[in-house]
C-alpha cells in the first residue's frame, strides 16, 4: 500500500439509507439486516450477523436464469457490502474490469 499518498478518509452519516448505490441495469441495492455473517465484497471486513449491510441482487433472477441458461442458484447470488461507499467501489472496479480490453 503507498504510505506516501493514503486514499481519503470517507466519513458518511450514521443513516445512510437515503444515499445512491449505483447498479448495473436489471440490479438492485438494498440496505438488508444480515442473519449470518459475511464479508464485504469490496475490503473483506468481516460484517457481523444481524448488522445491516447494502445486498446487491439481481432484481429477476428466474428471467435471467431462463434467459441465460444458467442455474436459478447462480442468478440468486448476491453481493455484500459494508456501507455504501465499499458499493461504490465495488460497482466502479467492476465497470472498470468490464471495459478492459481482452
């Protein structure tokens, strides 16, 4: 990790729930209570249970499933992420990746 330029400090509200996520079409986010533990997608910090937490699910997963000809516990999948802005990473290193050239 660089030491010489740190990444800034994000300091947002205790209620977040009224702030954008951004998703990809056909997505959507939500803040969820979690009844087991898991780890963000985005810093891997482990998020307890009962914590609530931004799931990001598909907003069809038995049309994608059918679409796609894939299996309906695949397109289920979701990801967890520990407040909104780890979401946001996790959605622009996405897009990123997405647009690299193969």
């Amino acid at each position: 990790m660089d030491t010489e330029n740190p990444p800034p400090i994000v300091i947002l509200p205790p209620n977040e729930s009224g702030l954008d996520v951004p998703v990809r079409p056909g997505w959507k986010a939500d803040h969820e209570q979690l009844k087991l533990g898991k780890r963000c997608g985005n810093c891997q910090t482990p998020i307890r249970q009962h914590t609530t937490a931004v799931v990001v699910r598909m907003e069809d997963p038995e049309g994608y499933a059918e679409k796609h000809n894939v299996t309906l516990a695949n397109a289920r999948r979701t990801s967890t992420y520990c407040d909104v802005t780890c979401a946001r990473r996790g959605y622009f290193n996405l897009m990123a990746n997405l647009k690299k050239p193969k």
